[in-house]
C-alpha cells in the first residue's frame, strides 16, 4: 500500500506540473522583450528540525505580478497567505517588500517533505520557481528498554545476552552498552535497526554476549540511546546478581611464626550464595570436628615446619580451597652427635657438624680457649694433625634471636698409653675398698693388669675381688675392687696397662684408714651446733653495743691500727715458720701425689732415684703477700697427664736443657729396665711413651685450614691456638 501511495503522489504532482506549463505557454508566446521580470531575492533551503518545534522557509520575490503558492511535494497549498486547510502554515511578510516566507508551526512527521515557492505567468511576464527545499523532521525515540529487566539473575561462568531496543527513532538511535566501571563494550555486541510503517522512524536494537564472574556480581550494565533529536542520552540500566562458588583468603595472625608459638588461621570467604559450610585440613588429613572460620594450632614446633593447613569451603554453586605453608623459625640444634676422632701424626681429618635451624644457621669453628676463628661451614678440614693442631674444636652454630649452641670434637694424637693415678689410695677394714687407675690412652687398651706379690689378679670371688672397667672418650677408669677388706689387703698394687704404641704401669700404695667413733661424731656435730649458736649471739650483742658507741670510740679505732699492723706481721712470721714442718702422720687422701713408677726388679718398692728429682723454684710475686708456702716437690710432683700436655710442657719451659730425670726413657717401665720381670709380656712390641713419642725438636708448627678441598699447609708459622 505504502508503494502505491507513493506512485499517485508522482503522478499528482507531474500532473500539476504540467497543467502550470501548459497555462504558461500562452504568455510565454506572447512576452514582451520590454516587460520587468519576476525574480527572487531569497529562496528556501533545506532544513532538520525536531518534531514539535517552528521553522521558517524564507521566499522573497521582485517584480511579482503573478500569482504566488508553496507547494510541498508537489501539491499547491494555496495563494491565500492564511493558507485555509493547512492551520499550521502561513506565509508570512508583506506584499510591498514582496516577502512570502513560509512559516510551519509544531512541526510534524508530516512536515518531512520538499517545499517550493512558485510565482505564476501573467501576460508578457513568465512564472518562476524557487530551488527545492527539503525540510527533515527529527523524531525523538522511544526511551531505552532492557528486555530482560532491571534485575538480571546468572552464575559464575555462564554466558548471557543482554538486550537493549530503542523505538520510533529519526533517525534511529545510536545505542551502545557500558560495563560496571562506565566502559563502552566494544567486543561481543550486535547493532540492527528496522523501519516502522510510516517509512520515517525506525527501531534500533543492540545485544551483547558476555561470561559474568564474580566481579561482576551487582554490577550495573547500562544501555545509552542516543540521536539527533535528542539534547542529551536516554538511559536504562540492569543490575547483575551473579552466583558463584566461594573465594577464600587464608589468614595467618603471625607475621613470623616461631617454635613453641600459637597459631591462628583465619579462613576469609566470599561467595552467593552466602551459605556455605567449612572444612580444615592439616597435611591433607581432614582435622574432624572443625567447621568454623577459625583454626588454631597450639605450640608448633620444628617438626610442623613446611606443614601444610587448608580450608575448604563449599556453597551451592561450588567448592574452593586455600593452602597456607607454615614457615615455622627455630633455633639451631645439632642433628648427631659429632664423634671424636683418633688420628696418626700427619693425618688429614675432616670435622663436621650437622646443624638443623630455620632460618639457615651461621656456623664458625675455633679451637680450644681461643676466639680466632678457623673457618665456617658444618666442614673443617686439618690438613696435617700434629700436637699442635690436636685438642678440642668447638663448632658455634648461631641463628639470630635465637640461642646459641655449640658442639665440641676432639682430635687424639695416637700414642702409648699414660696412667694417672694417686700413689696413696686408702680404705676401711671390712668395707668394700677401691683401688682407683685413670688410663690415657688413643687407641683404647688393649689390655690391663693388676698385680700384687709378682701375682696376676683377676675377679676372684673367694678372695674378694671384682675389676670395674668405666670407659672415657680418651681411656678408661679402671677399679680394682676388693669386697670385705682384711689386713693382708692393704699394702702395695701394680696397675699396668698396653696398646699397640707401648705401655705403662704404676704402683699405687693402698693405707689402711681407721673409723671414727660414732659417739665422738656425735658430740662433734652437737659441739659445732653449739658453738655456731655462741658466736651468733656473741656477734648481735657486739653489733649493737658497737652502734651505741661507735661515735666514742672512733679515734681509738685509729690509734688501735698501728699495733694492729705490727701484731699481724708477727703472727705471718710464725705461721711460715709452722707450715714449713712437714706432717709425717697425717693420715687423709693425698691429692697432690704423682704416680709411683715401678723400679727394676721389682715392681713393688719405690724407685731410689725419685728422692733426687730437680725442680725449679717458684719466684715470690707481689701477689703473695711476701710468703712462700713449703711445697715437698720430692713427694708431691704430678707429671703431665697426657702426650698433648706433654709436647706443651716441653715447648713453654724455659729450663728444657734440665729435663727432670723422671721422663727419662727407662723411668717407671720394669719391662724395659728389668727383662727378667714376672709379668707375662704382651703381644707385639711396646714401646714406653717417655722417651720415644717427643723429643726436644718438634715439627714445624702448620695453620689448621677450613677448605675441604685442600691439603697445602703453610709453614713457618705458629698455630692460631698457640
């Protein structure tokens, strides 16, 4: 219908056309040349204006003598300037200044047409027509519509599409989508208009495709509409509810997790819906019985480091997980114990320590009592051992704010075995006495002897004897023990003792001790309670006469000083002339004896030469007060205990060339002074260690090295413990 429409407006139009010409032809014909013809001064242009509002198409004509009309599309609107049957136009101005401007008041949809302004023949005068003015009506559109609502339901995942119409719009709206932060959507859209039956307005509609997440949960998507009748966008918005599994964040309230602390653990959760339930998980074993957002783990220690703790939690969309690996910090602790090592003269040895600490421990080595440090690392290497570098290392392992721990290693020099033990030993009739012999020796014995009268003894039940071995890191203790003690008990014992370096012996003199009365005990022990009590009550009564009058007798405190001073020097003259006697019954333990060396030929009398021992006195310092006390070196002289003590002595001592004859190579060894001796010779050959181990020249002296990977030893130099 529309196409026929159009089809009889041309023909009326054309029609028209050419009933104008034909009625023109006439006085086109008969024209004078000399007649003033009619023109225009002003003619109508195209125009857009908005549905609802005026225009103004101007048409100004000269010399007008025809009669004049606007025609739209062709059809003649009339010569009347009221232009009855149109209410909304009039032309407008004046006949003298020859103005026949067309005015259109409310502009319709209708008014979207070509306007002309005609002038028609007279005689000897031809008509005229004004150019074409095409006049567009803007028509606002429809307000933006969502067809699916102002409230959008959807999931996590999901694809949807949102679409936005806009209608009866001329021209048809420009629409565009904008996301929850006011972006124009530009991918995944869809832009389509189609016309309306008047042929003037169209519809537009765009849609967009699009995956929500949980970010876009209650966000805002809005659809703008804009054209050109519009003086600002339209709008419609939908907001977007979007369901989705939970989120977590698996809180620790400890920014530093140390051993023996509690931790709390927080599960954070965000999902839609909202209800969900919770599960916790330790090392990936379900912890039964917790459900809560809160989990705590009470005193961690070093073991629950690198531990794993999760939190599940579950809605109706979803399931989400969290992990959190505890970083727990734990001060430095040696993982096994480090073993002391016996090694040869030259030896390389290599010391370790294995230290378990988080963070990693700062591991320094030294040696003995010094502070210089050897090297750093759980590895020390000593490229050469000799009696220098021999002794106790200490490894140090510190971590900061934590305590420190150290671990000692000690490196024994292999050599022939050395006894310490007390000449004097004493014990009780009837009681079970112990005769006590200390053995030095790397490697361990290989055998020990007990001697008496030329004879062997061993565990003899019938006589009461038991031998106790107690192994050291360097040696043993070894006891011989004697159960119900008789008189023929006590008397003189031979402690000797093999290795495959040499041997070693001692004779050990057991005295007999007599009991003290139980009565005299007694009385003792109430005579010193007494007495205590005396003093103490003597000691208040003094302290509170002397404050009474202490300010009296002051000065006489101070005249007092003097004879003081001479009374105190006489009584030191007579206590160093008392303690230079010697004391021939004392009957208690002797502690500052020496071994007794067995002489030749008999491994049971006191060698003669030990009366005749040289030593070197000790020089008066200031710190004596100006008293030397007696000291019986002859009686109470202790050799060096061990070979490293030995080396030492004989390095420090300023009087080497006057070595004292005891550590002479045949002292105290009756297998190579008397080879008649009655005691069974062990296996192998065994040197004695006081004259074949050391000399008065010793090695060069070496640095101890931290590099594993080298064995270079530096020379000329003394040693870093020195």
């Amino acid at each position: 219908m529309v196409a026929n429409t159009k089809t009889l407006k041309v023909a009326l139009t054309a029609g028209v056309q050419l009933v104008t010409i034909v009625s023109l032809f006439p006085v086109f014909a008969e024209r004078k040349e000399d007649s003033p013809q009619q023109t225009f001064i002003r003619e109508p242009k195209d125009k857009m204006v908005i549905l609802g509002e005026d225009i103004l198409l101007p048409c100004r004509v000269q010399n007008k003598v025809g009669m004049l009309q606007w025609t739209r599309d062709g059809f003649g609107l009339g010569s009347d300037r009221e232009l009855i049957g149109f209410p909304r136009y009039t032309m407008v101005g004046n006949d003298e200044e020859g103005d026949y401007s067309l005015q259109i008041v409310n502009v319709q949809l209708v008014d979207d047409a070509e306007f002309q302004c005609q002038v028609g023949a007279v005689e000897g005068i031809g008509g005229v027509r004004s150019t074409t003015a095409v006049v567009t009506v803007l028509v606002p559109p429809e307000p933006p519509i969502i067809v699916q609502g102002d409230y959008l339901w959807t999931t996590s995942g999901m694809t949807v599409e949102l679409t936005c119409e806009v209608r009866g719009g001329r021209p048809p709206a420009e629409l565009a989508w904008l996301n929850g932060e006011g972006e124009v959507v530009e991918t995944n859209t869809n832009y389509k208009t189609h016309k309306l039956t008047d042929g003037k307005r169209s519809n537009a509609i765009l849609t967009w495709k699009f995956t929500p997440t949980r970010q876009d949960h209650l966000k805002i998507f809005t659809c703008t509409s804009e054209n050109s009748a519009l003086k600002q966008p339209a709008l419609a918005s939908v907001t977007v509810n979007v369901k989705y599994a939970p989120k977590l964040d698996l809180l620790v309230h400890s920014s530093r997790i140390t051993e023996y602390s509690n931790v709390q653990f927080t599960c954070q959760v965000d999902a839609n819906p909202s209800e969900v339930s919770f599960k916790w998980y330790r090392n990936h074993e379900q912890i039964v019985g917790n459900n809560r957002t809160v989990f705590v783990l009470n005193r961690v220690t070093r073991r629950n480091n690198r531990d794993t703790i999760s939190c599940e939690v579950s809605n109706a969309i979803g399931t989400a997980k969290a992990t959190h690996t505890m970083n727990v910090q734990y001060g430095p602790m040696f993982t096994r114990k480090v073993e002391n090592i016996d090694a040869d003269l030259g030896d390389e040895v290599t010391l370790s320590c294995d230290v378990d600490s988080n963070p990693k421990s700062n591991i320094v080595w030294t040696f003995e009592h010094s502070t210089t440090v050897l090297g750093t690392g759980p590895v020390l290497v000593i490229p050469e051992v000799t009696p220098e570098t021999s002794g106790v290392f200490e490894c140090r392992a510190t971590v900061s704010g934590f305590p420190q721990v150290t671990e000692k290693v000690k490196i024994f020099l292999k050599g022939p075995p050395v006894i310490t033990a007390k000449k004097n030993q004493f014990g009780k009739k009837g009681d079970t006495v112990q005769i006590e012999c200390i053995i030095t020796s790397v490697p361990k014995p290989s055998r020990v002897v007990w001697t008496r009268n030329s004879k062997v003894l061993d565990i003899d039940n019938s006589r009461g004897y038991e031998i106790i071995e107690q192994h050291m890191e360097n040696g043993m203790r070894n006891l011989l023990m004697i159960h119900k003690a008789q008189s023929e008990d006590f008397g003189l014992y031979n402690c000797s003792v093999w290795n495959e370096y040499g041997h070693d012996s001692v004779l050990i003199h057991l005295k007999r001790q007599e009991s003290m009365p139980i009565l005299i005990i007694i009385a003792g022990s109430i005579g010193g309670i007494v007495f205590v009590a005396s003093v103490t009550a003597v000691t208040i009564l003094c302290v509170r006469k002397r404050s009474a009058t202490k300010i009296g007798k002051f000065q006489t405190r101070n005249n007092e000083k003097e004879s003081n001073t001479s009374r105190d020097y006489e009584l030191k003259l007579q206590i160093r002339n008392t303690s230079s006697l010697p004391n021939e019954n004392d009957l208690g333990w002797d502690v500052t004896s020496d071994v007794s060396r067995a002489e030749a030929n008999d491994l049971y009398t006191f060698p003669a030469e030990n009366s005749d021992s040289v030593f070197i006195p000790v020089l008066e310092t200031p710190a004596s007060n100006g008293y030397v006390p007696y000291v019986d070196y002859t009686k109470e002289y202790t050799p060096p205990s061990s070979l490293q003590q030995l080396a030492r002595f004989q390095r420090s001592s300023q009087y080497l060339e006057e070595m004292d004859p005891h550590f002479h190579a045949g002292y105290a060894n009756p297998y190579l002074r008397n080879p008649h001796s009655t005691l069974p010779p062990p296996h192998g050959v065994y040197l004695n260690n006081r004259g074949h181990l050391f000399s008065n020249t010793f090695p060069q002296k070496h640095y101890v090295t931290a590099n594993p990977n080298s064995a270079q030893v530096k020379s000329s130099t003394v040693a870093t413990h020195v």
